[in-house]
C-alpha cells in the first residue's frame, strides 16, 4: 500500500522543524507573523499572508495527523 506524504510522520516532523521555524534568528518567522496577525495584521501585505501560510502549513498538517492518530485511538 502506497502511503501518502501528506500522512508521513517524519516528513511532516522535517518540516515542521525546518520550514515551520525557519529562520531561526532572532526569532522564528512564524512567531513573528502570528504575533503580527494577533495584533490586528496592520500593514500586512498579501506577501506576508502567502509567508504566514508558508511557514504556518507544516504545522498545520501535524495539528491534522494528531486529530486523525487521536480519533481512531478513540473510535476503539
């Protein structure tokens, strides 16, 4: 059976790691944009928006690979 990557828990570990936090310094361009976003996205370009769904996607596929792994734990 072919597994998709969308569902490959060490892919979307990798990526969250690396696309999800990069760059590293000062500070994770995720963090910055959700703290940007919270503040009432003043300012913000659709270029920032495309960034924020960028950086914001690999976390976005974990959050659903949880929801999945808790709901068959729970359906037995």
């Amino acid at each position: 059976m072919t597994k998709s990557l969308w569902n490959d828990w060490k892919l979307v570990a990798i990526a969250c790691l690396t696309l999800g936090l990069a760059p590293f310094v000062p500070e994770p361009h995720l963090f910055g944009k959700v703290r940007w976003v919270l503040g009432g996205a003043v300012g913000m370009q659709p270029m920032d928006w495309f960034d924020l769904v960028w950086h914001g996607l690999p976390w976005v596929l974990l959050l659903r690979l949880l929801v999945l792994k808790a709901a068959t734990i729970f359906r037995t």
